[in-house]
C-alpha cells in the first residue's frame, strides 16, 4: 500500500491477539490482564515475528493512561473513603512506606541508584485497582464492608501515586537522573514551581470546573443525542489532561483524574460512566499489550533469583506487612487476609511508574523488566491467594490460640455494654447491617417501639450508633460469637439486611444453633439463593427486583384503574 499503515497494524495485532489470549486466560480462570500482557510479549521487539511499531504502541498507552485515570476518578467517592478512613489511610501509608523499604532495599543490595532503588521501590508498593474490583465482583464480596475497607485502601494508594506522580520529575535531577525530562534546576526552585503549578490546576477545576462541566454536559445531554454525550465525555477527558500538561506543567495522569472527578459532580456522572467505558475498555487494553511489549521473557532466564524477589516482595513481604496492620488495628482475622490477598499484586501504576522513571533516567531497562515479570506473576496467582483464604482462616484457628484470639478479641465494641437495657437482651430483633436497607428496617423499628440490636463490621459506624443510644455490637455476624453478644438466643426475629450473600447460610445456621425457634428474614439478589434459602432454611427472603416489581406494579394498577 502506498501509504503507512503502522497504526492500523498495530491496534489490529494488539486488540486482536488481547482478545484471544484474554479469553484463554479467564478460561483457565486467570484474570483477563495476564492475556493483555502476554499480547504485548508476542507482538514486542524482544520475542520473534510480528513487532508491532513501538512509538505509536507508546502514544495510543498514552490514551489509554488517561481514559484509565479517568475512569479512577469518575468513581471515586470522598464519602466512600471516609467510611473506612481510620483504617484505609494509615494501613496504605504505612505499608506502601513499608513496600518500597523493601524494594529499595532489594534494589541498593544489587548495586542500583538511589533514585532508582526509590522508583522500584515504590512501583512494587503500589497495588492494580482493575485486578482488585474484578476479583471482589467475582468473590460477591464488593459491596460489603470488607471489600470496601480493600478498595479504600487502594483508592489511598492511587492518589498517594498521583502524588507521585507530580513530584517525581522536579526531583529526578536531585535523584541522579539523567532522561530528557529531568531537571537541571535547583531542587527548591523545581519542587515549589511544581506545587504551584499543581495548586493552580487543582484551584481551577474545584472551582470552575465542578461548575463548567457539568453544565456543559447537561447542555449535551438537552441535545438528545447519545453519540454527543459519548463525545463530550471523552472530549473533556483527553482535553483536560492535554490542557493540563501544556498550561499547568501537570502530568496527563493527574489531568484526566481530575477530570473524571469534576465529572462525577454531573447528575449523568453514572451515564458518563457507562457511555465511556467500551472505549476506556478498548484503550486500556492497548495500555497493558503497549506494556507487555516493553518486557524482554529472558530476564526470566537470566535473572531468575530476582525475579523470585521481587515477587517476593509483592506476594510476602507487602501482605504480610498489611495483614499484621489490620490486625493491629484491632480488625478480624478474616478482613486482614482479605486485605492482604488484594494487595498481593501490582498493576498499572506500577508501569506508569516504570515508564516515568525510564523516561526521567532514573530506572535501568532491567528495572522496568523485573516490574513487568513481577506484575505478570502477582496478578496470574491473585486468584489463589483469594481462593486460600478461607482454608488458611481455618488452618488457622485449628492450631493457633493467637488465631482465635485474633478471632475473639476483647473489644468494648464487641460485647454490649453493661448498662444496656434488659429489652433489649429478650425478645428483640437482631438486625445484621446498616446499610442503605438496614438503616431504613431499623428507622420502621423504632417507629413501632421495637427493641433490636444492630450487628454491623463498620466501626466507626458502631461508634456513632453507640453514641446516640442504639444498642450496637461490631463484628462479623457469621461468627458465632458476634450472635452471642447481640444476645440472639433470646431473640425473636435475626434480619440480614446486608448484601453479604456468601456468609447468610453460616449467619443463619449459627442462630438456629442458638436458637432454634427464631424467625429469620433475609435480603437477597439471586433467584436461585433466594429459593434456596426459603426452601432449605425456611427463611422469609425478599427478592430486590421481585419486591420493586410488586410495588411499582400495585401503584401502576391503583393509578391506571377506573375510579
């Protein structure tokens, strides 16, 4: 053909070989990504046949970093991290200070830079997001309060890179870095120049565009075309980080997140979200095949005892460190090895990371390969790591009495207190969660002068119902203990109000031991659990969709009916 057709080579070979190595993976139940980089390994310049053009490979990972980085920002939530602020912030401070320890330590013990030594440190501290939320959707354990303290601990972790991010290039000449973007200016002059950039740009969008966007978008959104809504939302994302690169010095990174959370003031937040996604889809796939191309398979060979280290790091020495933090937190066993079993990887911070240290001189090539062949094999065994947690919990409190204790700690939250009212010790209700449902099953409760005890995992929310004269116990209400203390042997009715569909049957069965006269109600989501549980466990289960549908159904025949 007369013309060059590198581009069109490239997103074929890439997207095309993503799709079939993508679905063997998740075929032999391995996360999708392992495939996305494994598409980059075959069509990179360090395996034999087909190269793809490496340069626009670079430029299209470019778009994805930004449609990714958009995307982490139209779903983060400030009140969502606030929930489990007491233990998702210094949890992720301190083990990512602790990860990079580590890291830097591995990486001064072969010789490296500091400077060095500190990015590699910190891309092996830093968990991927995208593996996280896909393994919790698949355990079903996304929206409970385990898997929200695991996703606001990564939420930490992403702006504490973000941070990085911005600071890294100022300080790269102080670091020993020698690429075309370091610095050569006085650190001081480079750093403050940054953070005044950076204010400038964060200013801004707080102030003009949580208001511009949104009303931009809902003067789209007026138009009533879909395909200017997709537009318009990708058109802001891109724009902004661009904009923001060119007018503020800010990497395209922290443009497009800020992007996506001034987007996310919209009332079409959700819209946007799920408009943009097949095409944030699209590009981060290129993102992570554009990644695997930068990794040379023999290190493998060549350098097998550091790649054991460096996975290592990732897969030991960070869980261990956050597991022992959670436990010192004073939370259960059972939520310090999910914890530990989603921080058992890296992902794609790591090679945003990678690829800025490499740019800045900071990090040799080997670096980047070692990130590479660690984030390969963290993300291909994640799902064993999830899949021993019950086994080990068991294992566990077999043969340990720290184990159990750890289990059955003393906790004034635990137990109710000892002035608690004698009605709520007899006959009462013990509500299992208060969330969006069981808050509203425990405001008709109190509306009709019903006694109950509230069993929730949330702390802090504990702390708050203790505080205005609930009678409230912490823990998790499938172990046995937590139904002790909320006195659900002498209970009339146990309510499971949470969307924890995996330990209903445990909660169940524990009460019936203790109880084996008391009614049990149940929330559910699934037809077939929802029909098991009625049959098996003659529990009363309400079906979200089926009650929603009974509702509407009665207000649409009482209006639609002849008066």
């Amino acid at each position: 053909m007369p013309h060059s057709v590198s581009l069109i080579n490239t997103i074929a070979a890439g997207l095309g070989l993503a799709l079939v190595l993508g679905f063997i993976a998740v075929r032999v139940r391995l996360p999708a990504l392992v495939g996305y980089l494994l598409a980059g390994v075959i069509i990179g310049p360090f395996t034999p046949g087909f190269v793809a053009d490496a340069g626009i490979a670079a430029q299209l990972a470019e778009i994805g970093v930004m449609l990714l980085m958009f995307g982490v920002g139209l779903h983060f939530s400030l009140d969502d991290l606030l929930t489990v602020r007491k233990i998702a912030v210094p949890g992720a401070l301190v083990q990512i200070a602790v990860a990079t320890l580590l890291g830097a330590g591995l990486a001064t013990w072969w010789g490296w830079s500091a400077g060095a030594a500190l990015v590699f440190g910190l891309a092996l501290s830093v968990a991927s997001t995208v593996v996280l939320l896909r393994a919790l959707e698949t355990l079903g354990i996304l929206d409970t309060y385990t898997g929200r303290i695991a996703v606001g601990w990564l939420v930490v972790e992403d702006l504490a890179m973000v941070l990085v991010l911005v600071l890294l290039p100022p300080l790269a000449g102080a670091l020993g870095g020698g690429g075309a973007v370091a610095s050569t200016e006085p650190v001081w002059q480079t750093l403050g120049l940054t953070l005044l950039q950076v204010g400038g740009f964060v200013a801004l969008m707080l102030v003009v565009g949580r208001r511009l966007f949104p009303w931009v978008l809902w003067q789209v959104t007026r138009t009533g075309s879909r395909e200017l809504f997709t537009l318009c939302v990708v058109a802001a994302a891109v724009s902004i980080a661009f904009a923001s690169a060119a007018l503020f010095g800010v990497s395209f990174a922290l443009g497009a997140f800020f992007a996506g959370m001034v987007m996310r003031e919209s009332e079409f937040a959700h819209r946007a979200a799920q408009e943009s996604l097949p095409l944030r889809d699209a590009f981060a796939v290129l993102f992570f095949v554009s990644v695997g191309m930068l990794f040379d398979p023999m290190v493998l060979v060549e350098r097998p005892l550091q790649v054991l280290a460096v996975v290592g790091v990732i897969v030991v020495g960070k869980s261990m460190a956050a597991c022992l933090l959670v436990l010192l937190l004073r939370y259960p066993l059972h939520t310090a090895l999910t914890v530990s079993a989603s921080l058992a990887q890296i992902g794609e911070f790591s090679f945003i990371l990678a690829s800025l240290g490499m740019s800045l001189g900071l990090l040799p090539a080997e670096g980047q390969s070692l990130i590479l062949a660690g984030a390969l094999i963290s993300i291909a065994t994640n799902p064993l790591w999830f899949g021993a947690i019950a086994p080990m919990q068991r294992w566990l409190r077999a043969r340990s009495s720290l184990a159990r204790e750890l289990d059955a700690r003393s906790d004034p939250l635990a137990e109710l207190p000892m002035t608690t009212d004698a009605r709520y010790l007899s006959r009462q209700v013990v509500l299992v969660g208060y969330g969006r449902v069981g808050r509203r099953i425990a405001a008709a409760l109190t509306a009709h002068d019903l006694p109950f005890v509230v069993a929730e995992q949330n702390r802090e929310l504990v702390e708050k119902l203790r505080e205005g004269g609930m009678a409230a116990v912490w823990g998790d209400a499938a172990d046995p203990a937590v139904l002790i203390q909320a006195h659900v042997a002498r209970a009339r009715v146990l309510v499971i109000a949470t969307p924890d569909t995996l330990h209903v049957r445990q909660m169940i069965e524990a009460a019936r031991t203790l109880n084996p006269g008391i009614q049990t109600v149940v929330r559910s989501h699934n037809e077939e659990e929802a029909a098991l549980l009625s049959r098996e466990d003659s529990a009363i289960v309400f079906l979200g969709e089926h009650e929603l549908a009974q509702a509407m159904s009665r207000e649409v025949v009482r209006r639609a009916a002849p008066a």
